[in-house]
C-alpha cells in the first residue's frame, strides 16, 4: 500500500524535461526537499537516485555547457531561419539545431523544439525530417549541422500503418502510440456564398483512454487522396501491386510517405538514375538550388513528372520519400460538456497551381474522405503553455480569427461548466460576416447568458478597405488597456508569420497610447506578460 503524503510533492521539472515519470518524480522529491518545499519527502539514497538517472543524457544532466547561458532568443515563430541562424551563431550544436526548427513547439514531431535537438546530437532520435512547419529548410540545415555529430543521420524505412486497434484503458497514448477513435461526423460552418469551407469535425473518443484538457492539441493521421496516389503510379508507371515490406506500393503511398513536397533524396535518386543536363538538374535540386524557378511547387507527382521515361526501382522510390506525418489541430470542446469527445475546427485547403489542383493532406482527409464511424488514428499533444488561468476569477482576453477560435470555443465551454466568474473577451474575425461568423449562434447565447462578457468582430471583406482584428483592437485600446491592468491573460491563436505579429505589435502601441509608456517600455510590458504566462500564443 503506498504512503499518502500530508501534501504533495511540487512538480519543479517541466513536462519536456528529458527525463522518465519515474526520474521526474525523484528529482521533484529531490529539489523539494532541498528546498524545503514538501512535507513528508523522503529523498531517497544516492544509490537509488543515480539507478533512477542511469540512461539520462549528458546534456540533461548537467550544468548547460560552458559557452551557453541558457537563453534562447531565436525561439520565435515569428523569426526566419537565416536570423534565427544568426542568432545562435557560438552556440553549442544542440541549441544551433534547435534555432534551425520552426518554433512552434506544436509537438508534431513528437517532441517540442529542444528536446527534439536535443535527442539528435545525444544520438537518440536519428530522423532528421520530423519538423513538418519547418519543412525542407529545416531538414537540410539539420542536414548540414548534423555532419559535425560524426556520422550519417540514417534515414527511416517509410513506415507501415498497422490496423486500428481499441486500446485498452491502462494504454498511454501517444504519438507513437495511437489510438482508435471513431469519426463521427463534419458540418459546414460558411454559409453558402463562403469563398472558404471550414468544418466543424466531431470524433468519438469511447474506447480510446484519450483525455485531453482545453488548450490541448489533437494529433490525427490522415491518408493520402488515392486520386493523387493513382497519378503517382501512372507517372512512375509502376504496379499498384508491387510488394513493399509485405505491402503493396499503392498501400504505403496511401497511407505511408509524404507525397508533397518533394523531399531533397527524391531528386538526390533521379540524379543517379539520368545523365546529362537533367542529372545536372536533379543534383541542384537536390542541393536545395532552384534551377527552372519552381521549386517551391514540386510535390511527389510534380517531381517524377519533370523526369519523364525515368522508372526508379519502387523500393528506391519509397526509401527516398518522407514519412507521412501526423496533423494537429486545436481543440474546439471541453470535456466538462462533450464527455467522450472532441471537436476540431478544420479550413479545407486547396490550390492551383498550373492546371493541377491542389489538396491538403489532413483537411480533405477530414472534410470529404473519412466516412462517418471509420476508425481513425489519433492522439492528444498536450499545450506546452497554453491554458486557462489557474484562477477561475481572471479576466481573459481570446483573439482568434478564421480557425484560431477554436481554442476559444473550447475556453468558454470550459468557463460555462465550471461557473468561472472571470470575464470573458473574444475578438473574431474573417472575410464576410453574412457567410463566415463560425459558431456565432454559439457566441451569441454566451453571450446572453453572460458567459461571453464581450464580442469584438472584424470582416476584412464587407467594406471597402480591408478590417482586421487588430484594426479592431487598436479601436477598443483604452479598454483593452484597463482588463490588462486588470490582470487579464491575453491569448492568441492562428497564423503566426502574419496574424500574430500584427495582433503583438497592436498591443505595443495600445499599452504604449493607453498605459503611458514609451515604445521601449511597452515591448518590455509585453515581455513581462509572456515570462509571466499571461500572453499565451497557439500559432502555427
């Protein structure tokens, strides 16, 4: 029978640090009772303690090395790749590899930006191509970094889907450890005239031992569009049948590599398999270079097309692509009011490009293919920093235009529930009010029920000039200014190369105008809003 403690053991250790539940809690009983912070910790032996750590890499359990102070100032989605660069230039490899991710900390490839670079130069992740935000730059500067590890990164066998199984309620899940869930069901939130299609996406968790908080993440494995993959064979002119690892070739490139873009071994394999002026052509594709001018647009089918009669043996073929990853989406529902579910809001992404249209991976998946009550892949990424304050009391500022309400919906089902005093303040925004106000019936009986305390809209597509959130920040400022000095917590979800850094830079100037302080100060406001955890951002 294990030992109730009169209070509990403080969790110091962040849930990204590297280290097992079983360190974890050693070292929080640890640290704790050092500092005289737990009531009743025993620490154990230092025999017990270095058996616990035993495995643990160098990096994680020493001081940061010696040319490092531990800052990360290139840790900003906003920040492209060359300043990021830039920025950890002197740095230890591991905190250079980790400059070279996206930033976003999203967990897609399973890990959150340091941890991921963390495990590469410990030689404990091999996989070079997980960072999906970062896409190609990513992958070849940890390319070229990973040449001072010393050796070759080996890359992964494409991987095979297994059949969907209904874990049992001890299983942890994982994104190497899916679960089942059932899809249930997508509805249309434009109204017809919508220049988009966004769905709302409804998933049965019964079965799965998925929980989830708001805030969270949901991670999905979609499949390819087996239109695309029939194109892809065509173009290769290949057996769908071919057998593959004891699959066929038409099964893995459905549900097993990436077909868009085109990753840099593809073309690294065409330079082997031609001569001439298209050898010369694959191998400065390969090397990242842009000889015709449309490189950025080649995906799978695009790339075997601009090699026409080339037939590269299928096994080379699938051995050169990426994986296909898993998608996240933010979590629209609270599992206080849709027990044994969850809710996501999906934008259908296509484009043209030439005569070909494009599709999303995940949204069309989502939007057209999964039929209702199909199993389907899943797991929960839970938020790193983002959630709701500990305070039921605290005032909360949500801005989230287009699909970053999500997070928000799920936030106010939450408040509801729990009967949260806190003021609630949602700015939405999108192109056309008639066609595009997501969930506004929603809002709207929040809001008559005083749940949603304030709603702020902008439609950058009902009046001659175009009108953001932003716009309509800067609008509310001196109100926005007086929550803040409220000790409201300000969170931001969506786009985070456009939307975000214009929502940021708003918000200087409403605390520089309103909070009389200069420019200067006001940044530094913000600063101390986002160390404090009271700026929290969901971007992608």
């Amino acid at each position: 029978m294990s030992q109730t403690l009169p209070l509990p053991i403080p969790q110091l250790l962040p849930d990204s640090a590297p280290f097992s539940a079983e360190q974890r809690a050693w070292l929080n009983g640890f640290f704790a009772g050092y500092l005289g912070l737990g009531d009743g910790v025993t620490a154990l032996s230092p025999e017990e303690g270095a058996a616990l750590m035993a495995g643990v890499p160098a990096f994680a359990k020493g001081p940061l090395d010696g040319s490092d102070d531990g800052e990360a100032p290139w840790h900003d989605q906003t920040i492209a790749l060359p300043e990021r660069m830039k920025l950890a230039e002197g740095r230890p490899l591991r905190r250079r590899m980790m400059a070279a991710m996206a930033q976003q900390d999203c967990g897609q490839c399973g890990y959150n930006c340091e941890d991921y670079s963390n495990l590469i130069v410990a030689r404990e992740e091999e996989r070079l191509n997980l960072c999906v935000p970062g896409g190609k730059d990513t992958a070849r500067m940890l390319k070229s970094l990973y040449e001072e590890v010393g050796k070759t990164a080996v890359k992964p066998a494409a991987p095979a889907m297994p059949e969907p199984q209904v874990l049992p309620a001890t299983t942890v899940i994982t994104r190497n450890n899916p679960a089942a869930a059932t899809f249930l069901s997508r509805t249309r939130l434009n109204k017809p005239g919508s220049e988009k299609e966004t769905w709302h996406v409804e998933i049965d968790l019964a079965g799965t031992a998925i929980d989830y908080t708001v805030g969270d993440s949901f991670g999905l494995f979609p499949t390819n569009d087996p239109a695309l993959v029939d194109a892809v064979l065509r173009a290769l002119d290949a057996p769908a049948d071919f057998p593959i690892g004891g699959r066929t070739l038409r099964d893995v490139l459905i549900d097993g590599v990436s077909l868009s873009p085109a990753p840099d071994m593809l073309f690294q394999l065409y330079s082997y398999l031609t001569g001439g002026a298209r050898r010369l052509k694959a191998k400065a594709l390969a090397a990242g270079e842009d000889p015709d001018g449309d490189a950025a647009t080649l995906d799978v089918l695009a790339a075997v097309e601009k090699f026409p009669g080339i037939r590269p043996d299928p096994e080379a073929f699938i051995e050169s692509l990426d994986p296909l990853q898993p998608r996240l989406y933010s979590i629209a529902s609270s599992p206080k009011t849709s027990a044994g579910r969850v809710a996501l809001t999906v934008d259908t992404v296509h484009y043209k490009i030439g005569k070909r249209e494009r599709f999303g991976v995940a949204s069309t998946f989502l939007a057209s293919r999964i039929k209702s009550s199909a199993p389907l892949r899943c797991y929960v990424q839970k938020a790193h920093a983002f959630g709701l304050p500990a305070d039921p009391n605290t005032p909360i500022i949500m801005i989230g235009p287009g699909t970053g309400v999500a997070p928000f919906r799920a936030f106010l089902h939450e408040r509801m529930a729990t009967k949260a005093k806190g003021r609630n303040w949602l700015f939405f925004g999108h192109q056309r009010s008639a066609f595009d106000f997501f969930y506004g019936d929603e809002f709207a009986g929040m809001k008559a029920k005083g749940v949603l305390t304030r709603l702020s809209l902008a439609w950058s597509r009902d009046g001659e000039q175009k009108f953001y959130v932003q716009d309509r920040m800067r609008e509310v400022g001196r109100d926005l200014w007086a929550w803040l000095a409220d000790g409201a917590h300000v969170y931001v979800c969506g786009d985070a190369k456009r939307m975000a850094k214009d929502v940021e830079r708003a918000l200087v100037d409403i605390v520089a105008q309103h909070g009389a302080r200069s420019p200067d100060q006001a940044i530094a406001f913000l600063a101390e809003l986002k160390k404090y955890g009271r700026y929290q951002q969901d971007v992608y």
